[in-house]
C-alpha cells in the first residue's frame, strides 16, 4: 500500500532494518567499506554519496512526484547545476522578474561560460514564442515570481517547449511540492532553495533539483558529483528531520498569510498587495495561494519607520522559516539591479515582501497594524 506524502516524510523505509531507532543516524563520515572491490552500489566516497544524502533524495524526489532527486550545497548551486546542462552557446529564456541571485548567476558566471540569457515577461505566452530563435535550448520559469509574485501558466509553456523540443525548468520554492508540482505539469527540471519553506527553520544552506529523465538526471549527478556541489551529511540529516514537520508548517503558514491578504486589503496604509490567492491560472496549478505576500506601503519614504516599529516579523533576507520574515527587495534580494530596471520591476522603497511565519495570525496582524498606524 502506497503512502502519503505527509507519512512518507517521517517514516523510513530501513527503520528497523539497518537501525532502530526513531531518527537515521547521523553518518558522519568521509570514507565507508566497500563489501567488495566491484561493488558498483556501495557507498565510495562522501562526495558521491553517502546514506544521509541518499534517504534526503529520496524524500525529495517523492515530494516532487519525480523519480530523481538531487541535493546541492544551496539553492544556487542547485539553480546552477539545472541551468548548466546546457552547453556554450545555447539560448535560455528567462522570467523578467526573477530572484535576484538567479540575475547575478546569468548576467556574471554564466555568462563567461558563453549562455545566452533572455528575460522577459513570461505571463504572454507570446513573448515565449517570440523570444525562441534557432539555439534556444531551455525555458526558466518562476511562478510565483519574486517578489511581485507574477503567475507563469506552467503548462502553457510546456507545451511551447515540447513544440519547440526545449526543456522546461521550474522554481518551485515559493509554492513547495505540497502547494504546486510541476513535474506532473509537465516540465523536465524542478529547483528549490531548500533553506526556504523545505527546511523551514532558518538553520542551513540547501538547494534541490527534482527530474524525470534519466538523461537529465546523468548530468545533474556529474555536476554534483565533479563540482562538489552536494549537500553535506549533517545538513542532508538536518534537512530531513525539518521535513518531517512540512506538511503542517505549510498549513499553518499559508492559513495565516489567506488572513493577512484579507487585513492588508482594509488597511489604508497600503496601496499594492502581490498575493495569487485569486488568480485563477495560479489556482489551476496550485493548491492555494501559498504563503509570501508582497506589498507597498502608501508613504514610501516610511519604509524605515515602518519597520522599527515591528516586533514580530524578523527584518531579514531569505524566506520560508517558522517565524515571520519581512525583506526589502530593493536593499537585499534585488540590490544588484540597477535603480532603472528596480523601478521597471516596481521595486521601489515602499515595497516589501513578507515570509508568513506560523506565529499566531491576531498577532502578527495585530503588529503590522501598529505599525502602519504608527506612520
């Protein structure tokens, strides 16, 4: 009988059977024995593997109903990895409103290695069609996109690419495999900055690539493998402890982020709220809304007063912890751009993007509205 993703999260199909004990054990090790010198399924090398990294791909490839999945040292190095099976030269159309790590990766590194990077808006179709030329080799999608949360129709575009024989890769940390899942949309390559909502306690640097096909899979392991980009064996333990909780730190938060839509709404201290939960093309792909909410307070020159007066959201980067985590895109995540393509964007001093937490929701409302009260 097949379990549940929720069930599959915390039980172990070796528990009992190589140990007995309620957590894997911590494998911590560099080198392991090799039964026999042939023996092409043992583990060789930390680098290569190890059963801590094994059990954690494992996991993730269920989580993304695929049947390959990849653990990296950051969601950037997994980002890297997916966007480097392709070869000099080829063509890649990208979201034009993007994580900003993901611009500085095209325009810097990928770049020397000679792809060709083009961002548009990938919410027409018509601008995928017109952005394919004779090298197009992938399309990059991320939906929602960060941090104005644009919708992408994932299947729209899969059926671009399959037309056009390209591969379709998706960002998926913003949704989670429990909120959204590609794969079964169609596209070849699902990414994750596993430190966001997979990890979920601001306390490692992970990433993930899920994949269907072995072709695909083959040089995502020999970028992991060669380049040393895997996840090491602590924060592959780590990383599967976190994922035992998933399923109701994803529940709690996007039923508080519904009830902060429905506060930011009424409150006349803001004027632009980015959230899916109404999109009816997100809604088609998703489950919900999800749990990060973008908005722009209406006196843009109070962004700093407004956040000296939270107590509860944690002024910060990243996004997807337990707690809260409010960001300002234009001095962190999207700080490489330039203030023209900020403003192009609607990147502006009063825009903020706010990570809902699994705190009590009448307290954390409560908070923001004390402190748009207060300016």
């Amino acid at each position: 009988m097949k379990n549940s993703i929720d069930t599959d999260m915390i039980i172990d199909s070796k528990r009992g059977k190589e140990y007995d004990t309620a957590n894997q054990p911590l494998y911590y090790s560099t080198a392991f024995l090799r039964p026999s010198l042939d023996d092409e399924e043992a583990h060789l090398y930390v680098r290569n593997s190890n059963p801590n990294r094994e059990k954690l791909e494992e996991k993730l490839a269920r989580l993304e109903n695929g049947k390959y999945g990849f653990a990296f040292n950051s969601g950037m190095s997994a980002i890297a990895a997916a966007l480097m099976t392709s070869s000099p030269g080829d063509h890649i159309i990208m979201p034009g409103d993007m994580y900003g790590g993901t611009y500085e990766l095209g325009k810097t590194i990928l770049k020397r290695y000679q792809l060709e990077l083009t961002a548009i808006d990938q919410s027409d179709l018509n601008n995928i069609k017109n952005a394919i030329t004779e090298n197009t080799k992938a399309i990059y999608i991320e939906t929602p996109s960060n941090p104005t949360l644009k919708v992408t129709d994932i299947k729209g575009i899969v059926e671009i690419a399959r037309k056009n024989n390209l591969i379709t890769i998706v960002d998926n940390t913003f949704m989670t495999p429990l909120g959204q899942s590609p794969l079964s949309l169609g596209a070849d390559i699902v990414v994750h900055s596993a430190t966001k909502f997979l990890g979920g306690h601001s306390d490692l640097l992970a990433g993930a690539v899920i994949v269907n096909d072995e072709t695909i899979k083959n040089s995502i392991q020999e970028l992991q493998v060669v380049m040393g980009m895997g996840l090491g064996t602590y924060d592959c333990w780590t990383l599967s402890q976190h994922l035992k909780t998933l399923s109701i730190r994803w529940k709690k938060s996007t039923e508080n982020t519904e009830k902060l839509y429905t506060f930011f709404k009424t409150h006349e201290g803001i004027t632009d709220i980015y959230y899916p939960g109404e999109d009816q093309l997100h809604l088609s792909q998703a489950n919900h809304g999800g749990a990060v909410i973008s908005f722009r307070i209406k006196d843009e020159s109070k962004a700093q007063k407004f956040v000296d007066q939270l107590n509860i959201p944690l002024v910060s980067v990243s996004l997807g912890g337990v707690e809260s985590i409010l960001s300002h895109p234009k001095t962190s995540s999207h700080k490489a751009l330039t203030e023209e393509e900020r403003q192009a964007k609607g990147i502006t001093e009063g825009l903020f993007r706010l990570s809902v937490g699994i705190e009590a929701a009448d307290d954390l409302i409560n908070d923001i509205k004390h402190a748009l009260d207060s300016i």
